[in-house]
C-alpha cells in the first residue's frame, strides 16, 4: 500500500510536467 501512495505521489507532479514537455515540443 505504500509503494502505491509513493507511486501516486511521484506520477502526481509528472503529469503537468508531461504535458508541458509535450507543450513545448510540439
């Protein structure tokens, strides 16, 4: 259950940054 939590807290942030990334390549 906690690497679940950790997994959510890490992807979390990575979604903006995603698409950001995303938003600057294309």
């Amino acid at each position: 259950m906690n690497i679940d939590y950790t997994i959510t807290a890490l992807m979390f942030p990575a979604i903006p940054l995603t698409m950001s990334i995303y938003s600057n390549r294309f």
